[in-house]
C-alpha cells in the first residue's frame, strides 16, 4: 500500500496506547476522502480480525460511537479520554499487555498462517517481517527493524 499522508506508524502512541492514533487518522481521513480505497475495507469492528475492532473492543466503545466523537472534533488525548470514560477503563498493566499483544500479532498466533501472503502480495519478500504490524509498516515504507521502533514503546 502507498504511503498515505497523515496516516500514522502503528507504532505512535496516544496517552498509553499504540495503534489508537492510527485508527483516528483513519477515521479523518475516510470523513475528509483522503483514505485509499485499499484501506477502507479495514475500517470498523464489522470483522473479527481487524485492528479497529480489536482496539475498540480493547477500550470497550462501538467504532461508531468512536468515530462520531472522533469527527465531532478534539484532540487525540481528549478523545482517548472520553473512550476510558464512555468504555472500559484500562489499567497501566492491561494496556501494556494491549500494546505488546499488538506489536506481536502474526507470530506464532492465529494470523501466522496469513501474514507470509500478505508479505507475498505485497511484494516484500525477504524483509524481515515477523508481524502483521512489521508488514503494514513495510508497506508503508517504513523500517521498523531498522530504527528497532518497539524499543520506543
């Protein structure tokens, strides 16, 4: 996928938090048509596997409901924190867990089996890719193994 001005590494935090920033950049840049077509059949909590609907079921809040506090306005911060109020409010511990699941996923769990086609579709044979998240950042043209971008987290 191409690199999408405003959208996000993964990687970025928002209060306690990585991945949440990117999910809002989505959320903007689909309202404002500035999301690639490529990237809105993995908006939502619609399907099972998808980032949104993992980070939304983590915080305990519908994606529609983020997405109307989202674009009614505020920061990033502010939106987090109505998400804690509104949703399930997270321990330091659990979004720990949360943000180290995520930097994880695709290696030994249940999306190990897809993760080699997608790096084969996506032309990125021989990258050192271990998870979905090292993929989508590869993809992005971004390096995460070289500016070892878990360490930041």
């Amino acid at each position: 996928m191409p690199h999408v001005p405003g959208l996000r590494s993964c990687y970025a935090k928002v209060g306690r938090l990585v991945y949440f920033g990117r999910m809002l950049d989505k959320i903007r840049l689909h309202a404002a048509g500035q999301l690639p077509a490529e990237y809105q059949a993995n908006l939502g909590d619609a399907q099972f596997y998808v980032l949104d609907g993992r980070c939304c079921r983590f915080l305990g809040v519908r994606y529609a409901d983020l997405r109307e506090r989202t674009l009614a306005g505020g920061t990033d911060e502010e939106i987090l924190a109505w998400a804690q109020a509104y949703g399930t409010p997270r321990s330091d511990e659990e979004c720990h867990m949360w943000n180290r699941f995520l930097l994880k996923l695709g290696w030994r769990d249940e999306r190990s089996a897809v993760l080699p086609q997608r790096i084969r579709d996506s032309g990125l044979t021989g990258k050192p890719i271990e998870t979905v998240i090292d993929h989508i950042e590869f993809d992005e043209g971004r390096d995460p193994v070289a500016t070892r971008a878990w360490d930041s987290v």
